[in-house]
C-alpha cells in the first residue's frame, strides 16, 4: 500500500506538523515542520482527523537539523524538537501564540513578538521528572506512551541531574521521581510517587519538605520540592524580566495593592513590584505558601493559602497571574477583573489557555496590549508567554 504524501502546513501547540490528507482531513505528523513534503503512515484515524508519523522527508524545511540527542531515535518523548534549529523553534512558538489568540481568543492582529533568549540550548534544566523503568533505572517517557526509554545523559539537564540519573536506583513502588538542583551549590532535593522508601542513589533531602536555596537576580529563595520552580534560575529571571516590562513604570500606576495570584514561591512578589508597594500573594499550595513567608519576610505581603478562585477580591493597582497550564478559567477571570486593576499581567505556559483567557479577559473588560514570547525551554514545544491586559475606560 503507497503511503500517503501531505505538505506540512504549521507545527501546532503540541509540537506536530499540521497538514491535510487527500480526502481534506486534517492529520498531524509526529516530527513534521512547517514547508516539508513527508510521506506518513497513519497510525490513529478518526472521522475528523488522523495522526500519523513520518516515513521519510521528500522536501525538507531548510532549518532542519539531526538531533543531537541519541535518546530521540529510541522514542525519548522529552525534547520533541529537537529535529529544527533553534532560531525555527522560536519562529515556531510565536505562531503558535499568535494562532490561539487569534483562533481561540477571537482576537484581531494582536501585537506577538519574541522576548529575549536568555536559557542555553542545552544544560538548562535545574528540574526534571524521571519514571522507573527496567531494573530499577530510570528514564524518560515514550512520546504518545507509558513506556519509559532508559536514560543516562539527558542534552538539557543540569550536570548533576545527570550524574544523578546514572546512580538513582527504584523500586517497584515508586513510579514518578522529581528531582531538582540548586545551581547555587549543587544540592539535590527530590520527591518520589507514591512511596519514596525504595529509593537509592540520591541525596538524603527527600520528600516535598526538602529544601534547597535557589539564586535569581542575586537574590536567594528558598524552595521545596513540594514547590513549583521554573526550568532554570535564568528561565525565573527571564520572567521576571518580562513581568517587569509587562507591569510596565512604577510611577504610573495607580495607588493600591499589587495582587500576585497563583504566586508560588514569591519569586514576582520578591523582584517585580517595588517595596513601597503592598504585595496580597495568593496561592494554594502548602509548600509554597510556606516558602514564600520565608522569601517575603523582608517586605511588606500578605500570603493568602487559597485558591484564588476562593479569594474576595477588593480593589487593587496591578494583578500579576501565573496560572497553572489550564490558565484562569472563567472563575479566575472573574475574581481579578473585580480587583479593578488598572493592568493584568498574565503569565502562560500552555497558549491554548492562553487564547481561552485573552478572551475571557476581553468580556471582562481588558484589552490585549502586548504578548511576548519566551524560549524557557529549547528543544520542546513548550513556550511561556507573558501577556499586558489594560482595562478599558468605563463609560
């Protein structure tokens, strides 16, 4: 049977080549870049659409590359990627934001552009999360699968997450480990589900208690494992740099609290709002709360453990928003926009939320301004976007 022959049209959210079959479905293409010719076998079919891998590349994107990870030829699904350029994978991640706001935010040429690369292509990773495979070793995911391809050198991670990789050692009744190192002074914290007792290998700092100091913009934050953190030290200051521009001048904002929503650790609270100005820091997880009134104790904050969805809202100046990767939903759209803020600056990791948001946050009153892109992890689909929503003068 002749394999089918498509031209990709885009790389969609999820990192596939977008491109349609002769019947007019459309099919997405594991590895497919934006311009090729591949012939595909498909591998899942629906009514609508099918999804399919590719056979071999008749006319190549110019800025394809080989991997430079051995890993990916035996099915690793962690850096999907890797196959374009750097410079393509940018490319790629603005138009995947400027297509959901468009698409799904319902939004008109809105202003989309790349912020700076701050993150190295490789070596990046202070984070990563690692499944148990054969023996006890462990690994990275199969894309598409619940198999785990055993690893030992990851291109992205951190040196000593790597050493660590070679050494840890699970049982049978662990399945998913998280491990993270301090890029301060190499100190290893790790959490293992569901039971951490059958672990070797690692640093005795297990558990979501376990701490270790990480240093952004010359400032220390303690953080546990139970604890969200970005991709890297340098990925946090890229953010908070584009929070900072986002916020835009100190001296033009309103008076009032600045809400620092989904706040994690305090990282925006710490280094994005001036200290003259009263920080309401909302966040749900334990962990982080407990972190952040640690790393905020030399300003002037309030931490409120809630959801925000939960949280009474009163009139604040500015609203910072980093949402998990389902974004704010219609509920948190509501409890911030009846904070009144002049500005919400809203932190994205997943674009399709993004879009959803955009166009909540438009029926509540806030016009998209600006939207900048940031390359926090290279080699993947994932982008983060950080998005300025002014309010529109009420009649």
């Amino acid at each position: 049977m002749t394999e089918p022959v498509v031209r990709i049209e885009k790389v969609v959210a999820e990192g596939d080549g977008l491109g349609r079959l002769p019947d007019g479905r459309v099919v997405f293409v594991e590895g497919g870049l934006p311009g090729e010719v591949v012939s595909i076998r498909i591998v899942k079919q629906s009514r609508d659409y099918a999804r399919a891998v590719m056979v071999d590349v008749l006319e190549a994107n110019p800025d394809r590359v080989d991997p430079p990870c051995r890993y990916v030829s035996r099915g690793c699904g962690g850096c999907d990627l890797q196959h374009a350029s750097i410079e393509l994978q940018r490319r790629i991640k603005v138009d995947i934001v400027r297509e959901s706001l468009v698409r799904i935010g319902r939004l008109t040429d809105p202003d989309v552009v790349l912020g700076p690369v701050h993150n190295q292509p490789f070596g990046y990773r202070t984070p990563i999360r690692v499944a148990r495979g054969e023996g006890g070793r462990v690994g990275f995911r199969r894309r598409s699968s619940h198999d785990v391809v055993p690893v030992t050198a990851c291109l992205v991670a951190h040196p000593t997450l790597n050493a660590a990789l070679e050494t840890v050692r699970v049982g049978s009744d662990v399945d998913d480990i998280a491990i993270r190192v301090s890029s301060v002074d190499d100190a290893i914290t790790w959490w293992a589900e569901p039971d951490a007792h059958d672990v070797s290998g690692l640093s005795d700092r297990g558990g979501p208690d376990a701490r270790l100091v990480e240093r952004v913009h010359d400032r220390d934050f303690v953080v546990s494992a139970g604890s969200f953190f970005q991709s890297s030290p340098l990925a946090a200051e890229a953010l908070v740099d584009a929070v900072r521009r986002a916020l835009g001048d100190p001296s033009t904002w309103p008076d009032g609290d600045v809400v620092d929503a989904y706040s994690g650790i305090g990282l925006f609270a710490a280094l994005a709002v001036p200290a003259d100005r009263h920080v309401v820091a909302i966040e749900s997880n334990p962990w982080a709360c407990t972190d952040a009134r640690e790393n905020l104790s030399d300003r002037s904050a309030t931490i409120v453990e809630s959801r925000v969805d939960d949280w009474s809202p009163h009139d604040c100046a500015m609203v910072i928003a980093d949402p998990a990767r389902d974004g704010l939903r219609a509920s948190g759209v509501e409890v911030l926009a009846n904070t009144n803020a002049a500005v919400i600056v809203l932190v994205s990791c997943d674009p399709a939320s993004l879009g959803r948001d955009a166009r909540l946050l438009d029926g509540a009153g806030y016009d998209l301004d600006r939207c900048e892109v940031l390359d926090l992890f290279p080699q993947t689909h994932h982008v983060e976007a950080v998005s300025r929503f002014v309010r529109r003068e009420r009649l």
